[in-house]
C-alpha cells in the first residue's frame, strides 16, 4: 500500500462532516427546544443550509437525517487497490491539505547528531505546541537535589493520538520537578493520516531511536524510563523496543521502566481505533470527555457513573468502525500492526512496568487492559497496575493528581531508582 492517505478521504470527511454536526446540533439543542429545532429542519433553515454547503454527498446529510442515521448505509468505504500507482509530488494532497477542521501544522525538531540537548533549528516558524519533539531539562533546585540515577535518567513521554506538546506539559512537568531530564514526542493528526508503511511517520520515531541510543552510548550507566498514553503512543513504543533490538540488542535492556497510561489493547480492533480518532476530532465534545445520558455503574465494592455518546457521535463512531474495518485488515497494515504487537507482547524488556486505566474509559476498554496485564505477569514481568475507576481516556492525571503522583512516585522508587543505583 503507497500511502493512507487517498483511502483516508473521502470516509474521514465523511467523519468530519458527522463531527461538525455534532458541535453544531449540541449546541443548537441547548440554544433553542426541541420542537422548534424539529421545525427549523423541516422548512426554510434547510434551504438555507444546502445555499451555504458546497454542493457535495456531505450536503444531502440533514439534521433529520443525522438523526435517524439514515444516510450512513449509503456511505461507501473505498477499498484499497495497492497496485494503484500513486503520483510522486512534492503537493501533500490529502484530507490535511483541503480540511482546514484537520487542518493542524507540524515541524519535526531538527535533532542533531550530537546526543546532548541542543537549541532546535525550525524550517517554519510555528507554535511551540506544534513541535514534534522537545528536551525538557530539570528544575535547577531539582537537579541540585536529586540523585546521580535521576541526573542519568530520560523520561520519554510518547503522546496519545491528537496530543500535542502543550498536552504533555504538565507531566514533563512533574519529572522534571523531580530531577529528571524528559522528552516529549508527539504525532500530529496529519500524520497519521497521510501514514504509509515505512514512511515518514516512521522515519521521524527513527529519528529519536538513533537521538536516545547516542545519548546512551555517551556515558556508561544512563537509562531510559517509557511513559506512553494510549494505544497511540504505546504502538509507537513498540515501533521504538523494534528498532533497539535490531540496533543493539543491548540497548533494550538500558530501559527500566514503563508506564502505560490508557492502554493498551493488543489487537487491530475497528472499534477501539474508531473510539480513538472519534476522541481526537471531537476533543472536549466526544463522551470519551465527558457526556449526558449517564447510567451508574458498579465495579467491585465502588460505584461509577457511565456515559453514552449522543446520536451524532454513535454515527460518526459508526462510520469509522466500518472504515477500520478495511483498513486493518489491509495486509501490509496487518502485517505491521502484527509485527509491533508481537514486540510488545512477547518481546518486550525485562523492566517492570505500571499500567494505569479506567473502568469508565471509553476508548480502552478495561477488559483488555487487565487480560494483557495477566499475560504479562504470567511470562515472568513484573507488573504493577491502578485502576481509577471513574476517570476518562487519558484525563487520570488532571482528574486525581493526588493518587497519579503517589502511583508514578512509588513506582519510579521500588522498581527504577533503587534496582539503577
């Protein structure tokens, strides 16, 4: 397969135009009642909306019609041809260059051959939450205090689908207040969607891979810890453990430890992948933030409260499920997504590791967090786990600081800083 991103179009605008809708028909039902939208839908506001559409299959999709999910069976998802040959220009023509709801620029930091942490040099100038990786050195007063194992220490932060670097701060944050050095790495959207096997997106975890083994080979004990957030970044993890072990085959073993928030599940489902982009076009409208229609929940001896999303958010997890449905099952998709999970569940390093979940996540069902935990400690990991019960997909942080902390803090004590000094 050449690329992902002609195969990404047309159903992804199709998801746009479900995810707009959502923000617009949200905010319409708390602007006005019920029967007033009903009636707006069926005489002169759509009218006026198909003037203002571009003539196009998204500008047949009505309220009403959104509503009932009517059109969703008239969606086709375009399957790949892989002997298709696709043009090779300099135009970045996909669904990142003609939606501007997408619409979301990236610079890759210029990483030096030098292994130190080195002032980064952009082609353009942008935002700095839209670099795509970044050093982040100690607090002075940390780094006076702290211990020789945290100053040979780098903290790797690897970032869920959609976050950018503004997203991670505050968990750079914590380390770095803690006398470690940390890097944050982050995938744009854009990025994943124009991905193709062995591409650019690939190239740029390369980039790092090669950035962290000069870093290690600089002086003899310094280490790395993982930190992952999401299926996205954990995948992304597996693409890195991939590329040590064919490197140096000792370089795995420099990692003592990882910490796998929101993750993982170790199978190329259509539904969690659905769940995982619907999260990242809705941001703070997808139920995997918050939601209505609340049912409460009893997990153990606790009780939590689950959220469904609304009908414009089940459409649109529709659509995507079918498109993943396809593309999953590509074989050159299949084969590397099997290719990265054989590393992480089978050849991952010997360090322990934390995983921290939710019950009440809506992207990463806790189900398969705890049957790939008991598989892990069942191959001779050490393995320690919290479940949070009550807090969404990669939001435990912000929702309970106090047991995060206290979790990351025993961790990094018992299974890193002690078994490194």
């Amino acid at each position: 397969m050449s690329s992902l991103s002609g195969i990404f179009q047309r159903p992804v605008i199709a998801a746009s135009a479900v995810a707009i809708a959502s923000v617009s028909a949200d905010f319409y039902d708390k602007s006005r009642p019920l029967k007033s939208l009903e009636e707006s839908s069926s005489s002169s506001s759509s009218s006026n909306l198909l003037e203002e559409i571009n003539s196009s299959w998204v500008s047949r999709i009505s309220l009403s019609k959104l509503t009932q999910l009517s059109f969703i069976t008239r969606i086709r998802v375009p399957i790949p041809n892989v002997h298709m040959p696709i043009p090779n220009t300099n135009t970045n023509y996909s669904l990142i260059a003609s939606s501007p709801f997408l619409h979301n620029l990236y610079q890759s930091a210029d990483l030096a051959k030098s292994a130190k942490p080195l002032a980064y040099s952009y082609n353009i100038p942008l935002s700095q939450s839209d670099v795509l990786y970044r050093w982040h050195l100690p607090e002075p007063n940390a780094a006076i205090d702290c211990s020789s194992t945290k100053s040979r220490t780098v903290v790797v932060l690897l970032g869920w689908l959609g976050a950018r670097q503004k997203h991670l701060k505050r968990y750079a944050d914590w380390y770095t207040s803690r006398g470690f050095h940390v890097i944050t790495f982050t995938f744009p959207m854009s990025e994943v969607l124009s991905y193709k096997v062995g591409g650019k997106a690939e190239q740029e975890v390369e980039l790092l891979v090669n950035h962290l083994s000069e870093w290690l080979e600089e002086e003899h004990g310094k280490n790395l810890v993982f930190h992952t957030f999401s299926n996205t970044g954990w995948l992304t993890y597996g693409v890195i453990l991939e590329k040590f072990q064919k490197m140096d085959s000792t370089l795995p073993g420099r990692i003592k430890g990882c910490i796998v928030d929101s993750a993982p599940v170790a199978a190329p489902d259509p539904q969690v992948w659905a769940s995982g982009f619907s999260a990242a076009f809705l941001k703070k409208n997808s139920v995997a933030t918050k939601g209505s229609n609340k049912e409460e929940v009893t997990v153990g001896t606790r009780t939590t409260i689950e959220v469904k999303p609304a009908l414009t958010e089940a459409a649109l997890l529709l659509i995507l499920e079918k498109f993943f449905g396809v593309v999953l099952r590509h074989p050159s998709v299949d084969r590397r997504l099997s290719d990265v999970l054989s590393v992480l569940t089978s050849k991952q390093p010997s360090c322990p590791q934390l995983y921290i979940y939710s019950s009440a996540d809506k992207v990463i069902p806790s189900g398969s967090v705890e049957s790939f935990i008991e598989k892990q400690r069942k191959s001779g990991r050490e393995v320690r786990a919290c479940n949070f019960i009550s807090t969404p997909h990669v939001d435990h942080f912000r929702n309970d600081p106090k047991l995060y902390s206290s979790q990351l803090t025993q961790f990094l004590e018992d299974c890193v800083l002690k078994k490194s000094s």
